[in-house]
C-alpha cells in the first residue's frame, strides 16, 4: 500500500467517524420532521424548496433513511412535487456519497478488501445502469453502503446515478403519499401506500431473481430474501 493511498484512507475513515459524531451529538436525524417543515419549509416559496433539496441531500448523503424526507416531502409539497424534490434530494445525495468514497476511499478499500471490491465490480460493471436499478427496488438492504461501495469498484458513475435514480422512484412515490395525505384522508393513502410497497417490493425482488445472472451484491441481503445464488447459478 502507497503511502498516498494510506493517507487518503485514513482521511476518509477520520471523517466517516467525524460525521457519525457530529450526526450523533447534533441531532440532526431527529430534528428533520413535521415541526421543521411546518417552521421552515412551508409558505417559504422556492428558498423553502431549495432548503428542502439542500437538508434532503446532507440527509441522505449521510446514510439517513431517505424514506423520512420522501414522507416529508409529501407533507409540504404534496405528491407530484413532493415526489419530484425528495428524488432530487436522494440523488444528489447519492452523487455525493459516491464521489466522496471514489476520491478518498478507492484506492484504500481496494487494498485492503480487494475480494469485496472485486464481488462489487462483477456485479455492476458489465451493465451499470440496470444492475443499479434491480439494487435500488429491493424492499431492504442500505443506501449508504450501495453508494460508497459503487463509488470504490470501477463503476461508471453516470450510468449508475440513472439507475439509481429510476429505482429510487418507486418508494419514493409511496412514501410521498403517504406524507401527501398526512392531513387529509390518512387512512386511505396509507393503505393504497402499503399495497404499494409491498407490490413493488415483490416486483423488485423478482426482477433481482431473474435479471442479476447468478451474479451477488450482497450475500446478507440476498439471504434475507431467500435468493440463493449457488442454486440459481446451477440451473
């Protein structure tokens, strides 16, 4: 290991451990809820918005589940722009995730966890776009770990940001609506939410099943899922 490559690691562990601090002791996944938008959101025209892209991103760049700011954004915005700012939020937090392992942590991760490094590349690199994409409709499994490890395998950054994207888009629905009608008629939209999630979630786990070519991202998440990739790569 280079003496350049040891250094940036150390940085990017230093500051992954100075953010779970400051996240910790600053209360920051707490504070982002109804009162907030109700105070700092609502009646604030487009700075209202652009704070709520701003605070969505530094959400879930951080690992914070992005569910929360879906929901939120439905409760100030209601479901079409709800949905349209919390998506924009995930997906630059996404970006920044990715970037941030890609220039401190590649080199470091790859050194010592070259294995794991290499599992992540098979997966993703031969098509990035849809890869991404069956990752992000799976009903479980984390944001912030799928970004940092695409962000140190060899991945093209463009074609996973889409995909990313596009799979974002169905929770991302849902749990706008439910903050859509949080309200108003609450019962209903959160029982059309439920249906909703479970469909799609069933739906990304088929497409998983039949699209990922024996290939594994990530063996836990597969194995809480009942997706045995031995088995599918003899048939």
């Amino acid at each position: 290991m280079t003496t350049g490559v040891f250094f940036r690691g150390l940085i990017w562990i230093l500051s992954l451990a100075a953010v779970g601090f400051a996240i910790k002791t600053s209360g920051l996944g707490s504070s982002i809820d109804k009162s907030w938008i109700d105070n700092d959101i609502l009646g604030q025209g487009f700075g209202g918005e652009l704070l709520f892209v701003g605070v969505s991103l530094l959400f879930t760049a951080v690992g914070l589940p992005r569910q929360v700011i879906c929901f939120l954004g439905g409760y100030a915005f209601g479901l079409v722009e709800g949905t349209i700012l919390a998506l924009l939020g995930t997906v630059l937090g996404c970006i920044i995730a990715f970037f941030y392992a890609r220039i401190l942590g590649r080199g470091f991760v790859a050194t010592r966890f070259p294995g794991r490094v290499k599992n992540i590349d098979v997966f993703l690199s031969e098509n990035p776009l849809s890869m991404s994409l069956l990752i992000r409709l799976l009903p479980i499994g984390s944001n912030l770990v799928t970004n940092l490890a695409a962000g140190v395998s060899s991945v093209r950054a463009v074609p996973f940001i889409q995909g990313s994207a596009i799979g974002y888009l169905p929770q991302t629905l849902v749990f706008a609506l439910v903050g859509s009608g949080f309200s108003v008629d609450p019962e209903l939209r959160i029982a059309i939410s439920v249906i909703l999630f479970v469909i799609s979630g069933i739906i990304g786990v088929s497409l998983y099943r039949k699209n990922r070519h024996g290939k594994s991202f990530d063996s836990d998440i597969e194995h809480k899922l009942g997706v045995d990739v031995e088995e599918y790569k003899k048939t």
